[in-house]
C-alpha cells in the first residue's frame, strides 16, 4: 500500500497532464493502485466496482495471472519484432482473429483504436485509387459517434465538443445524423425512423456524388454518444446501401467487440458482413496495447503488386508487437473457456431488466442496452425530453462513486448533450457484483 499519499498527490498536480479533465477536478486526483475481477481499490484503501470497466475494456476483469505470466513468457522469449517481418504471436492472432470473425480476413495491427481507423481510412483510399476510383474519397460518419482522437479519426467522429478547438480538421468527412429513436419526430415508429435515417444517408451518398464516397464507417451501436442502438432494419438498410453505391463499409467494434455487445462481435446482432472492421480495447482487455484492422480478403487482393506504390504504404513500430499479441492470444482464450460472451449477454438482459423499472423515476426518459452496455438516459421532463442539466448529472454519479460505484456519462460540456449515464462492467462480473450495480444504482435514482 501506498504511504506518502499526500506527496504522490502533490507530484501528480505538479507533472501529470491528465486526460479529458478540467483542472479543478483534478483535485485531489484518484491514485487507483491495485484491481481484481471487478473491482479497483486507490491509494488509501477505498475499493469501487468499476461499472465502466475503466474506458470499456478490462472486459475480462482485473488482476489475471494468465495475461501477466503470456507478456512475462513472450517478452523474454523475444521482446520486440516489427510487422516488417513476421512472428509467432501475430500469425496465430491473426488466425484467431479470422475464426472470430467467422469470414475471409486478413488482419493489420496497430496499438490504438484510432491508430485501427487511420488504417481503414487509408486503406479505403487506396482500394478505390487502385480499382481506378481515385476520386472515392469522402468518409462518412455519423453525428454523436467518437471514433478517436487523431486528425483523421477525430475527423470521423461526430462530437463537436471534442473538435472544435482543433479545426480545421482532415478534408473529405462528413456526417449524417443517427438513428436516435428516443428523440425521433412525433408520429413515427422507431422503424419508420430508423429506416429513414437509412435513407437520409443514401440521399447524402447520392447528393455528394457516389463516385466521390470512400466509405461508410459506424460502430454497431453508438456507444460514447449516448448509447444509440439502431432497430436491426437500420443497419440491414445501411449495408445495402453501401453495397449498392461501391462504398466500403467499416465496422467499428473498438468497443462493441470481443463479447460486449452479447455476441462475438457487435454487428454480428445484425447479420451483416462489414468489408473492414477496426478493434482495439477488448482485444487484449486493455492489458497491453494493441488493435487491429481487419479487411476483406478481396480488399487485400487489390494490394497485391500492380506497381511499387500498390502495397499498403504504411508502418508504426508497435503495431503488433509479441507480448501484446500473447497477450489478445491469452485473452481471447478466457474468454472462450469461461464462455464470457454468453455471460455478457446474460448478464446485459439482467441489468437492462432492473433498468427498465427505473423507468418510474421522474428523471430518467429512457433506458437502452446493448449487451453488457447499458444508457440510462436523464431529462429534466420526461414530456419534453429537455435533457437533465449537468451539474445533476455529475451529482448521481458522485452519489454512485461514494457508494463505491463507479459509471459514465456520454458528452462534455460544450454541446447540451450530457445526460446518459453509461455503465459497462467487466464481462466476468460474478452475480454479486451484477446485485451491487442494481442495488446501488436504485437508491441513487430513487434519490434524486
Ligand atoms: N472508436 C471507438 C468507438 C472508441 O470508443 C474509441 C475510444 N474510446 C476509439 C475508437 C479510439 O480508441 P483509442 O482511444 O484506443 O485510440
């Protein structure tokens, strides 16, 4: 256990930039020293169920010696290898990669889940150039959709409060509003929305020039912006369409991968078959950096050798590295082994029945799951649907810390859009904790 905490706090406010937080909550910062299946403790011993499994991915929890003892083993048998040559760990991840996806992939690592978008952006390009298509350029994305933090991935994504500071960003994106049924005009379905929610992106397809559009990229579900879930039409609707115009589509599972949406994969509740799909956080569990890109095998055959310039022009130095893919290969395997996948969507159709009786709460206007993600969507009026302020916001999620549970919210400050609770705990959630979630989420809401 940590002693001297109050001068570790003081050297944190003096040297560390921390990420995404105003200054003055950084204040005193929360030192998290040690985790174990669900739960973290910090510096002076207080423990939390950590109900976002950090940034939603130490999805098999924490503490596993299986990873340690795979990065310890790799590291010393050999400690660095670049995607220049090849080795062990990345050809069998890769191999298991292809059987998860159960299709014909061929697979690109890189170390984040921006890095695994930048890759899908370029090599989207490049296709179209090389099929004789230079002037599919364009990327579309979708409003509220975070999709990294890089120019061309923060470009993608669809939050203007992460962006505007840092304008002008990467040409060619543009995006199209989402499925959002809970706010959907007066009078329509949720299907009659979504699908022409479909549609306006076809219409946007059609009017910026079919010829001009790269690639179509969404995650199964929006996740980070509020927990938007589309009715299964909408995402048949956007695959044909994509399919229809030659546009690529890209699946972003960064998130809904690796059993979080209560399937292998998240778009695998619709039975579509993405051309590209990017991965990150879940495929190690966050234990070590890693993500990766995979890409249709027909997609990969337009790289092969036309000229000098027809291979994928493209490198990072820790992409793939050995003890990372040791440690996706070790991680994968629990997850089988403890059928994680299943458990997530059990444990997801628990948590979103407990949610739904939240419903009789004045404040909360509706609830959404994903699999083992769950929105809890605030309003000041349930009639109106005029979101819950902030500082009421940020008031339940305090009352959960102190009560030793830790949850999310969508958005920031900038753009009115902050009232979704988000919860996504470790796939290995025992019952117990899965009961202190509900318990403690209950009186909080029934508090307010
Ligand atoms: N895509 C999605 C859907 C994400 O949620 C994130 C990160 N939260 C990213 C991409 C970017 O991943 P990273 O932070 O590893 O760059």
């Amino acid at each position: 256990m940590i002693t001297d905490i109050e001068n570790l706090a003081a050297k944190d406010r003096q040297y560390l930039w921390h990420a995404m937080t105003p200054y003055n909550e950084q204040n005193p910062p929360m030192i998290i020293e040690e985790g174990k299946g669900s739960w973290i403790a910090d510096a002076s011993g207080n423990r939390y169920l950590d109900g976002m499994s950090a940034l939603w991915c130490v999805n098999i929890g924490y503490g596993r010696e299986e990873l340690a003892k795979a990065a310890y083993d790799q590291l010393k048998k050999l400690s660095f290898g670049s995607m220049l040559q090849s080795h062990e760990p990345a050809i069998r991840l890769a191999e298991k990669l292809n059987e998860w996806l159960e299709g014909d992939y061929v697979v690109f690592f890189s170390n984040s889940g921006s890095d695994a978008n930048e890759v899908a952006f370029k090599i989207a390009r490049q296709y179209h150039e090389q099929n004789g298509e230079g002037n599919r350029y364009k990327i579309v994305s979708r409003y509220r959709a975070y999709h990294g933090n890089s120019m061309g991935a923060l470009s993608a994504t669809g939050q203007s409060q992460r962006k505007f500071k840092y304008e002008p960003l990467a040409a060619g994106f543009l995006h199209v509003p989402p499925p959002y049924g809970y706010r959907r005009p007066d009078g329509m379905s949720v299907e009659q929305f979504n699908l022409q929610c479909a549609k306006d992106l076809e219409q946007t397809i059609v009017w910026e020039g079919k010829e001009t559009i790269a690639a179509v990229i969404m995650e199964p579900a929006i996740t980070g912006g509020g927990v938007i879930v589309p009715h299964p039409v909408y995402m048949e609707e956007v695959e044909r369409i994509c399919r229809k115009h030659g546009v690529l589509l890209i699946i972003d599972e960064v998130i809904c991968g690796f059993g979080r949406s209560g399937r292998k994969f998240g778009h695998m509740n619709f039975g579509i078959k993405p051309d590209i799909v990017t991965m990150a956080k879940g495929l190690t569990s966050a234990y070590l950096p890693l993500s990766a890109t995979a890409v249709r095998k027909e997609i990969y055959e337009a790289f092969k050798g036309k000229d000098d310039y027809s291979h994928f022009r493209h490198v990072n130095t820790f992409g793939g590295n050995p003890a990372s893919c040791a440690v996706a290969l070790a991680n994968l395997d629990i997850i089988e082994r403890e059928g994680l996948v299943e458990r997530s969507r059990v444990l997801g159709e628990r948590l979103a029945e407990s949610a739904r009786g939240w419903l009789k709460h004045a404040n909360v206007g509706d609830v959404r799951s994903f699999g083992f993600i769950l929105g809890i969507e605030l309003v000041a009026d349930r009639r109106t649907k005029e979101p819950l302020p902030l500082a009421q916001v940020a008031k339940i999620i305090s009352a959960c810390k102190a009560k030793g549970l830790i949850i999310g919210k969508n958005g920031d400050t900038v753009d009115g859009f902050n009232n979704v609770l988000t919860i996504a705990p470790p796939l290995s959630s025992t019952d117990d904790d899965l009961a202190f979630i509900v318990s403690t989420l209950s009186e909080v809401l029934a508090s307010m």
